[in-house]
C-alpha cells in the first residue's frame, strides 16, 4: 500500500498525465466518432504507458504553428517535443530531403556519405571548431550513451554525476544517469554508480540574466562536495538550461562548475538535445555562459522536423576510442537525416531565425510578466529565447505549487486550441516554434490569458 501511495505521489508531481480525471473528461467529450474510433484502435494495441498510451487526440495534418486533428480541430503548438523549430511542413527542408531521397536514401555502415561529412563540418564551426569530432546516432538518447562510454574510456572512471529531476532519455543507461523517478518506477537496481545532486532550483525572476547569482553558488558548492566524497567520477551531464521547469544557472554557476570539472579530472557534457539548435537565441545554449564543454549532445530539432538525428560532439583530444565501437548504429550516417539537418541550418541563415527569436523572445517576456502582475496564481516566470516556463502556485510568499490549477488550465488552454507541457507538476513549459509569427505568437498568448482569467 505503501509503495502505491509514493507513485501516485511522484505521477502527480510529474503532471500532464495521460491517466489522470482531467484526461477522462477530455475524451468523454470527445464527440467525433472516426477520432474516438481511431483512439480506441490505439488503446487496443499499443502498449500503454505514462505519459502517452491512451493519447490525448488523433493527428491528421500539420502547417507552421498549427496541428489540425481528424475531426478538424487545430491546436497552435507550444510543445512539438522539441522537433518542431523550424515549424511543420516547412517546405524549404521537405524538398531538399526529397531531392536527397532520390540520390542516396541509406549509406551503409563502412561507407560514408558527403551530406553526412558536410554536417559534421557545419556543427563544428557552429561550437568555433572548439567541439571538432562529432558522432551522429538515429536519437538523443543514444548520443547519450555515446557520451557515456567516451567519458569511462577517457577517465578510466565509471561512476556519472547528473541532477535530481533531470531527463537524459528513457533506455537503461539514460535513466540510471537521469534523475525522473517517472521513468524509473518499478524497475529494480539500475546502472551501478549514478549519483545525482540537487538541480539549480532558485526563482530566477523573468528575463535571462547571466549575471545573476542568487541561490546559484549553494548548488555549486555541494556538488563540489558530492565530488571531493565520490572522488571517482568521470562524467557530470546536465542540461545546460532546464528545458522542462525553465530554470536558467547563472553565467557564475556554470563557470564554477566547469572549473570544478577540469579540478577533478571529471568530463563536463551538456545535453542539449531539447534545448539546442537556436531555442535559446544562440545556436547552442551553452554559448551564453562564455565556457565550453568537454562534450555536446544534440537531437531534436536537428533534424529539422522530418527525420530522426542527434549527434555527440566532443574536443578533438577525446578522439581516443578508435578501438571501440561507441555508437555502432545502422542509421549512423543517415544521409536524409543530414540533409534534413543542413537544410535546417540553411533555412535558419537565410531567414534570420536566431534574431527572429530574439525579438519573440522579448515580446513573451513581456506578456507573460503582464500576466503575473495580474493574476496571483503565477508565482514565477523564467526562460530566455523561446523556452519558457510559468510557474503555478497556491500561495506566492509560501510559494506552494498547485499542480490541480496547472492541470485545468492546460485542458482550458487544449479545449481552445493550445497545446504545451505541464512539468514538475505545476510548471507551463512553452515551447512555440522558432519561426511563429507575431500574430500567432499573440493569439497564443491570448489563450493562455483566458485560462488564467477563467480560472482565478
């Protein structure tokens, strides 16, 4: 009994569940018989699991900004996993894949490609040619366990410090290191010698600030005190903002941590596979901090919303596992994977993606402060670029999260033709894609607001 009341605790502090009444209330309304038919064929024989299974609607289409469901509802996307960057059905990239299609759909293990070397070459001009090898794999959590057999190579240490909260992926490896309990419930030991610490977890106010230290350096100085105790780990692997609660470390705190790193002979890798590719107004979210990591992972938006990519990039001095097979995937090279990748980029020069995001950026900073200073269930809005997250609590002095607001206020927001994610059980995470509009970006917004005035 005991350990059904600790799950549900942790199911509701996760949030945005598929399992929970608020879900019941939505499908029971649901009145179009192809979409309830097509959702009980799912139900029936897909394995169901958090998070997912049973799912929320049936998707028929897509454009920019927008999903459009069977029965023709459309939902302006703050959520897209991550994929979504450079918007839906972007016709830029479709028609450079297609164009790849038809040449050299699949490159064998062996052999290599020249989009795939072309990417590799773009991704580390991208880091200053301070990352310069790189490996690219099928996901984001196979580029993590790429990341972690390089560092036991490298250090000869086995043991991985990650954050408490954190998500590195979902297979073994990368739930061991991640620190979700969600993805670890009921699986019995995991992979000996993950530690974790506790995430930077202080309120940051509204607009990035790199300067800004408050509640930072605690954090900093117990990890240096998990490291100097542990004394053999080789791999510490965050994310450099928190992409699901929004938190943005100080430029003080990554500094110090990466001096902590290099004192302890410990690998600095920075996961960034939701949060890369210009979310944040640069090209990698790290280049705010003035530091740079021993390794990168990316994936997500890599591939440009059309096919699956990730990649691990490192310093060339960890160009020291040619014995080894580290990733070893079939899709390894993926020549449609990098062509959908290079197309991202070329789209994101051509049309000025990075200062577009700057200015969305500011322009959501503002209409989500407007929106505390009015409505008292907002206890604390954070992000920078497009990556932002508004945090819902009973009591602003206390600081008490309100996961049941965050809840109907979500279902309010998807009645009328929002999607985003709920996490930590009472943070907004919105996500929109890098290219919305302003006008799409304020019909959005509007949305959000009516939830909050039809709910206070």
């Amino acid at each position: 009994m005991g350990d059904n009341k600790n799950t549900a605790k942790h199911l509701v502090e996760e949030g945005d569940l598929n399992v929970s009444g608020q879900r019941k209330l939505w499908h029971d309304a649901l009145t179009d018989d192809a979409t309830r038919d097509a959702l009980q064929r799912d139900a029936d024989h897909f394995l169901h699991q958090a998070l997912s299974t049973p799912c929320l609607d049936v998707l028929a289409s897509s454009d920019g900004a927008q999903l459009t469901s069977l029965a023709g509802k459309t939902y302006i996307d703050f959520h897209g996993n991550n994929v979504h960057q450079l918007g839906y059905n972007n016709s830029f990239v479709i028609d450079r894949v297609k164009q790849q299609l038809d040449i050299l759909a699949f490159c064998p293990r062996r052999f290599t490609n020249l989009p795939a070397i072309e990417l590799a070459e773009r991704l580390a001009a991208l880091t200053e040619h301070r990352l310069n090898r790189v490996l690219f794999a099928p996901g984001g959590t196979s580029a993590i366990g790429m990341a972690l057999k390089l560092a036991r190579i490298h250090t000869g240490k086995f043991k991985t410090l990650a954050m408490y909260d954190s998500f590195h992926g979902a297979s073994m490896d990368s739930i061991s290191l991640g620190g979700e309990y969600v993805f670890q419930q009921g699986l019995g030991p995991l992979m000996a010698g993950s530690v974790h610490v506790p995430p930077v977890d202080s309120y940051r106010g509204m607009w990035f600030n790199p300067n800004d230290q408050d509640g930072d350096m605690a954090y900093a100085d117990y990890l240096e005190y998990v490291l100097e105790k542990e004394g053999d780990i080789g791999v510490l692997v965050a994310e450099t903002v928190r992409s699901t609660t929004v938190h943005v470390p100080s430029q003080a705190y990554w500094r110090r941590i990466r001096e902590l790193c290099d004192q302890h002979g410990v690998l600095l890798v920075f996961d960034e596979i939701p949060i890369g590719m210009g979310r944040t107004g640069k090209s990698f979210a790290y280049q705010h901090y003035g530091i740079v990591p021993d390794m990168l992972v990316l994936g997500k938006g890599l591939g440009a919303g059309i096919m699956p990519m990730a990649a691990m990039l490192c310093k060339d001095e960890l160009n020291i596992a040619a014995q080894v097979s580290l990733g070893h995937f079939t899709h390894e090279k993926s020549p449609l994977g990098a062509a959908a990748a290079l197309a991202g980029l070329d789209y994101m020069d051509a049309h000025g993606v990075l200062p577009h995001v700057d200015r969305m950026g500011q322009l959501m900073a503002n209409r989500l402060e407007a929106m505390k200073a009015a409505y008292e269930a907002i206890g604390d809005v954070r992000g920078v670029g497009l990556l932002w997250g508004v945090e819902l609590v009973k009591d602003r002095e206390t600081k008490t999260p309100d996961p049941v607001l965050a809840e109907r206020v979500l279902y309010h927001c998807l009645g009328r033709g929002l999607s985003f994610k709920v996490s930590g059980g009472n943070v907004l995470s919105l996500y929109p894609p890098l290219v919305i509009s302003e006008q799409k970006l304020h019909e959005a917004l509007d949305i959000l607001e009516d939830a909050f005035r039809s709910n206070s």
